[in-house]
C-alpha cells in the first residue's frame, strides 16, 4: 500500500482515545479503586495507604475535577495542572529552548533522547503547552499497559501503543510496519505531531544514541520512487534533547546494567515498570532542560546518515548539568572549556563544590558493585560532547 492510500481503519488498536470517547473512559477511571490509590499516592502520599473513606474522597475529588471534560484538550489542560505540582515539587526549574524558532503550521516527529518512561513525553508536552504550540501523539511500549488504569490514562493523553512483546519475524515485521504507517498518517494526514524514543528502552548509561533500525522503521512507509531525503522533510523530523540533573532512577538503572553485564538474565520484576514510573515522577530531578532541535531538512540520502544527524543534535543540544561534570572528574579527571546549565556558563569545578558533595554522598549510598555504573551514566553526556566536537 501506498503511503498516501493508509486506511485509518487498520490503526485501531494502536491509536489513542478520540475526543468522543473520553467521558465514558474518565468515567471508568473515577470507578478504578487502582487509580483511585494512585492519585491519593501523588495527592497525598503520607495518607495514600488509608483505605474505606480516602478512597471515596479521591473518588469524589476526581468527577469533581473532570466534571466539564468531554475531549482530549480539556483532559491535558487538567492534567498539565499536575505536570506543573510535578515541576514545582520535584525540580528546581524546567527551561526550554528551540521551540521558538519552530513552525506552528505544520506537524513534527520529535525523536528525542530517553532517560525516564513518564517524565520524557511529559516534560516535552508541558513545553509544547507552555509555549502554545500543539501537544505531539506519543509512543509508548505496550509493556506499560499492564494494568487498564494506566493504559487508559495513557491513551487519553494521545499515547498510541508500540509492540514489544516477542513474536515471529513476521508479526515483528507486520508490528514495524504498522508503525510506521501510522507515524507517516498521524503527521501528514492528520497533521499531528508525534513524540517517539531514539531507541527501544531507557539510556541506562546516560549514552544517548539512535538506533538505525529506528530511521529504517520511519522509511517502511516511503513510496520507492520517492527519495530518502524527500521523506525525511516529509516528515519534518526535529531531534529532541531532554536532561535532568539529578536521576531519581539512578541506582536501579545501575544495578540492571551491573546485572546484565555480569551474565545474569535481568527479570523484571511483576510491575516494574510501572513502580519505575512513578520513581520517575516523584523523585527529585533537579534543574531539567528541554532542548528542541532543527529539522531535519538537508540532503541525507539513507538510515544511518539521518541516524547520525539525530545524535549530532541530541548530543549538541543537551545541557550538560554540574552533576554531569563532577561525575566525568571523577572517572577521567579534569576538564574545562564546555558549557554547564542554562543559561550556559563555562565550567568551573571551584563553584560547585556543594554539588560535589551532595553527588558524593549520593554515589556513597549506591551498592558499591554497581557505583562505577551510576558514576559513569552521569559522565557520559560529557563522554558523547567531547567526542562530537
């Protein structure tokens, strides 16, 4: 099939909720006992495990709040409220660059880098919304919806599934394709932008890299007389570049690297990742800096080139952090001459010394056989700009 002959009707299953059925989705939420311990949880966490009347005052809380809400827009808008508690309690300030210098009259795909499951597409929505341009559709593993209250908040917020799961190499090809498909759809039929990870999985080691496979899942849907570099304008890819100062997750994604590295099969534990989710969301990041990128828009004429072109922007536009200097220090010893911060000012370990201890004192308290891993995830983002220049 033709990239402009897509029939909408195969992307059923993957899509996010339509405007018409968002009232019947809130309502089941507010009925979901799950999702009523989960927003006490983020509400108010020190009484999230009293049961009986909290959860019919969560409950309560909540049709409160969605009372008006009929479509998509009215529920980001509620909950771009709680993205804002998110950045007020969690961060010491979100900053945003590029999105200024962005077209607003036609969609993008944002391949960005990806260090937290939640917090990556919500910080990048929440930048969008803040500046006035529309909120992307955004990809996300289908290993997340275990559990219906998460898959429906999700998909209400214009989440549309990705396969993950194992399978035979056809329906791993017919999964892409899929994919793929509606990727090209949602951006030049429906003029949607959509938000997807440079690769499958979080960066654990902090080394933000495409995968080709990636580029070459965009181009399945190319006509093949069409050119690779008039796809990608087609596309109107923008590379994306999110980080955070401080990784709540940064120990657990040491441990798996230490695991993994050491021959033993990882096995995630039941829930995992939804627990990995909400460690995401409620623990302490830091300054966080959201870096929109160019399009791309030159003349790369196959995958790797447009891989390669999505990393020289990623890693060009990520801010580099005081706790990403101190790491890198630690490892390989001093280094000058590069930006910390945003605004950026140039690196200078003497101001900074406070930091140096907080970050010790962290690494301290990281099981002494994955320490090294932690270390080295915060010094790699200095690894990566120092070999890109």
């Amino acid at each position: 099939m033709r990239a402009s002959e897509l029939d909408p009707a195969q992307f059923e299953d993957m899509r996010p909720y339509r405007d018409d059925e968002v009232r019947a989705v809130l309502d089941r939420l507010i009925a979901d006992p799950e999702m009523s311990h989960a927003v006490a949880h983020f509400l108010i966490p020190k009484l999230a495990r009293l049961e009986g009347p909290l959860a019919w005052l969560v409950r309560q809380f909540l049709r409160f709040e969605f009372r008006k809400v009929n479509d998509v827009r009215g529920v980001q808008a509620i909950v771009e409220k709680y993205i804002d508690k998110v950045v007020s309690r969690t961060t010491s300030g979100l900053t945003i660059s590029g999105l200024d210098t962005l077209p607003r009259d036609r969609a993008c795909l944002f391949v960005s880098n990806h260090r937290d499951i939640a917090m990556d597409p919500a910080f990048a929505i929440v930048s969008m919304y803040k500046e006035g341009h529309e909120t992307s559709r955004i990809a996300i593993g289908d290993n997340l919806l275990g559990k219906q209250f998460a898959g429906d908040i999700m998909k209400l917020n214009k989440c549309f599934t990705v396969k993950r799961s194992s399978g035979t190499r056809r329906e791993k090809l017919q999964s892409a394709t899929m994919l793929s498909n509606y990727i090209y759809h949602s951006i030049v039929n429906d003029n949607e932008h959509v938000w997807i990870a440079q690769r499958s999985g979080r960066a654990k080691d902090g080394m933000d890299r495409t995968n080709p496979a990636l580029a070459a899942m965009f181009a399945m849907t190319k006509d093949r007389d069409m050119p690779f570099a008039d796809f990608w304008r087609k596309l109107h890819i923008v590379p994306l570049s999110i980080s955070y100062e401080w990784d709540p997750c940064d120990a657990q994604k040491a441990k798996e690297l230490y695991i993994t590295e050491h021959k033993d099969e990882y096995k995630k534990a039941k829930n995992e990742d939804l627990a990995s989710i909400g460690k995401g969301v409620i623990g302490f990041k830091g300054r966080v800096h959201t870096a929109f990128g160019t399009p791309i828009e030159a003349d790369f004429n196959d995958v790797n080139s447009v891989a390669e072109e999505i990393d020289r922007q990623i890693v060009g536009n990520y801010t580099l952090h005081p706790t990403n200097l101190i790491a890198y220090e630690m490892i390989y010893g001093e280094v000058s001459g590069l930006p910390v911060g945003y605004p950026h000012k140039p690196w200078d370990a003497s101001e900074h010394l406070e930091t140096r201890e907080k970050f010790e004192a962290r690494m301290a308290k990281v099981d002494e056989r994955w320490r090294e891993k932690a270390i080295q995830a915060y010094a790699n983002p200095v690894v990566s700009r120092l070999a890109f220049e």
